[in-house]
C-alpha cells in the first residue's frame, strides 16, 4: 500500500499518554486537565438532550451558540462576526484546521509554518498536496525575525499558519509581531490560519493579539477556537471556525462533507453555559497560578524553565543533567522517575534536538506537587 503520510505515525500524544499509562506515570504529556469540568455543564448536556436536542443540529452549527458566539466576541474583541455567514461549529479545533486547509490548499501550495508547531499542521498541509515551508523559532525566546519569514514567501506562498498563544513553546505573538505580518503580506494574496485555541490562557498582562483586531488580517483569516479548553473538557471536542463570509463559504463546502455537522445536545449546553457574561472570567488566574506553582516547585530542580507567556505547557531544557536524545530522555523520565512529558523534537518534521521537554500544567495542584517532588531527583 502507498501511503499518503509515509513518515508519519501515531501523535505523540497517543503514544506518550499510552506508556504513561503502561508505567503508572504522572501524565504531564499530553495536554488535558486531571480534573472534573463544571457539573453544571453535565447538567446541561443532561437537559439538552431531555429537550430533544438528539438529531442533527444545522450543518454549520447550533443557531443559538453561533449567536451566543457571536456575542461573546464583540464583548471581547469589539469586533462583529455574523453568526449566519461567518461563525462554523466544527469537531473541534483540529476538524476547523484541517478544514479550512482543505478548502484552500490546492497541490503545489506552500504554507509556511513557525516550529516547533502543533502537529497537525505539517501532515494535512502535506495530506492536501501542499509544501510546507519552516521557519524555525531559536529557544528560548522564539522570537519571530519577519524579515526573515519575508524569504520563504514565493509565487506559490498561499498561507502562513500563526498559533498564539504557543503549543508547545507557550511563546505569544505583540501587537509588533501582528503590524510587521501586516506589511509583510501587504500586496499579496495570502490567507492567514490563526490557531487561538489558547486565547484566554494569556498571563502577566500580557493582551491576546487576536488577528481579528487588525481589520488587513481579519479580512484574510480563518481563526480557530476550542471549547475543550475553555471549558476544561477536551473530550467533548467541540469548538468554531471564524472567517469572513467569502472565506466560510469555502470552509462549509468541505465541513458539510467532513462532519456535516457536530454534536448537537453538547452545543446547545455549551450555549447555555457560555451566555453567562464573563464565563472566561478567571480562567487566565486559574493557569497562572498553576504556571507560578509549578514553576516555584520546579525551581528546585536541575531543569532550565524557559519563559511561559500563554497555553498551559511549560517547556525545560535538560542539558545540565543529561546529553541524551529528547525521546530517549522522555522514556527515562516515565521509566525511571514516573513522569510523562513530551519531547519538543515531536514538534519538528526535521530531526531537531534542543534538549527540551514539554510539561502540561492544567493538573491538580496535588498532581504538580508529587510530580515535582519526583523530578528533582532526575
Ligand atoms: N491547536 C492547538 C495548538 C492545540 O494545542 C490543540 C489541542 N490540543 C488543538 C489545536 C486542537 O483542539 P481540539 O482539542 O479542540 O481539537
Ligand atoms: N493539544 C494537546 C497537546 O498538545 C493534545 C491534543 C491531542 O491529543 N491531539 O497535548
């Protein structure tokens, strides 16, 4: 058989969740909460269905939790999505990426991506014929130079893919960043794919550089949003896709052939719940507590913490305490001292070793404190 993906095989996050379990190690791999979501959400997923919310919803999603969406975005932002012709509800982040991409990327398209990256990004812009073009982000920082992103742009450049805030590095994009993209795709015809699933995980003051508070970016974007880490349920696996109608019209070609539509009880719970102003409220305190926290227990280890703006990952560069390779690190730390991480080359398509590791903050304070207490002995 001839494989589409050749090269490419389980996620990371499948595997090292699988051996932590294996090993009975504290997960701080793959990134989910350890604990419950609001009981009230269940409850309302319990009514949704009693209310008969048990067949399709519309194709682009549940009307009220478009509005409800809609709402909350011009609270936040000050800026107007309608809810008819420009919000999707999609399977979520991940079906709202590969998505959009289907829509646009033809064989032969470049995309130029910021690694170490998400990764979905690589494989389905490689699914869809397209090459990707990197621009590898230098740790500790990982800084943007855009003069630099400026010489991988060619004929073929249709789409630059933006993640702020970070996975994996926890690294956010200014209000600089954002007018330097501007001039730079000024003249061109490139579309923007803005993964802000991480929007509301955004510390010290720092300001969530949406692209949709720069109308020259807005009008070219799709952005994406995960209800799973708003509301502590990623295994709901709900969120949406914002873009101006031209471009949704794209997006809901593919989503009504890709899904047609997504899980309707839970969308009308996620409605009811989110219509309350303010159910964002709290929710950066509530991760940067969990940053600080771990970041003082880790404080007594040998590993290096690098910066942590957004997201809820801190990354750690071990070269003070081994020369291994990250993936055979990451094994050790499960085996020998009963941790799971991820190893940041699982974020590079190239074989790339910087000696960092990537932990999952979103624990129980007690879950930090006893894998803490483990990893000062690596
Ligand atoms: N983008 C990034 C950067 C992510 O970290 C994740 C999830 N972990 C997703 C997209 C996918 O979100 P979802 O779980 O809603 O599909
Ligand atoms: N986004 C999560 C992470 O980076 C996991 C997503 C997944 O398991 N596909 O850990």
């Amino acid at each position: 058989l001839q494989s589409k993906l050749p090269g490419v095989s389980t996620t990371i996050f499948s595997v090292m969740s699988k051996i932590a379990a294996e090993y009975n190690a504290i997960n701080l791999s793959q990134g989910f909460p350890d604990y419950p979501c609001d009981p009230k959400l269940v409850e309302l997923v319990n009514k949704a269905m009693k209310d008969g919310f048990n067949q399709y919803a519309p194709m682009p999603g549940n009307i009220f939790l478009k509005e409800t969406v809609a709402e909350k975005v011009e609270k936040l932002y000050h800026v107007k999505y309608n809810a008819d012709t420009e919000i999707t509800v999609t399977a979520g982040g991940t079906q709202a990426i590969f998505t959009a991409l289907t829509a646009i990327i033809n064989p032969g398209d470049e995309v130029i991506i910021f690694e170490p990256a998400y990764d979905s990004y690589a494989p389905t812009v490689k699914l869809l014929g397209g090459l990707v073009k990197t621009y590898e982000l230098a740790p500790p920082q990982y800084a943007i130079d855009w003069d630099m992103v400026k010489k991988l742009f060619t004929a073929n450049t249709r789409m630059i893919i933006l993640n702020s805030p970070q996975n994996p590095t926890g690294s956010i994009l200014s209000k600089e960043d954002m007018k330097s993209l501007i001039k730079l795709i000024n003249g061109t015809d490139i579309l923007i794919l803005s993964d802000e699933v991480y929007e509301h995980l955004i510390y010290d003051d720092h300001q969530h550089q949406s692209v949709m508070l720069f109308p020259e970016l807005r009008e070219r974007s799709f952005i994406v949003a995960s209800f799973g880490k708003l509301l502590h349920a990623t295994g709901w696996k709900l969120g949406y896709c914002l873009a101006p109608d031209k471009l949704t019209k794209e997006f809901r070609k593919v989503h009504q052939f890709n899904v047609f539509s997504v899980n309707s009880p839970m969308q009308q719970a996620i409605a009811d719940y989110i219509k309350e102003p303010g159910h964002y409220n709290g929710i950066a305190t509530f991760f940067q507590e969990k940053r600080d926290y771990f970041r003082r227990l880790m404080a007594e280890s040998r590993f290096d913490l690098l910066p942590c703006n957004g997201s809820y990952f801190q990354c750690a560069g071990y070269s003070k305490i081994s020369d291994e390779k990250d993936v055979d690190f990451s094994m050790r730390l499960i085996k020998d001292f009963g941790v799971a991480t991820i190893p940041v080359s699982a974020f590079y398509q190239k074989a790339t070793d910087h000696k960092i590791i990537r932990f999952c903050f979103a624990k129980e304070n007690s879950t930090l404190a006893l894998a803490a207490e483990k990893l000062k002995n690596v």
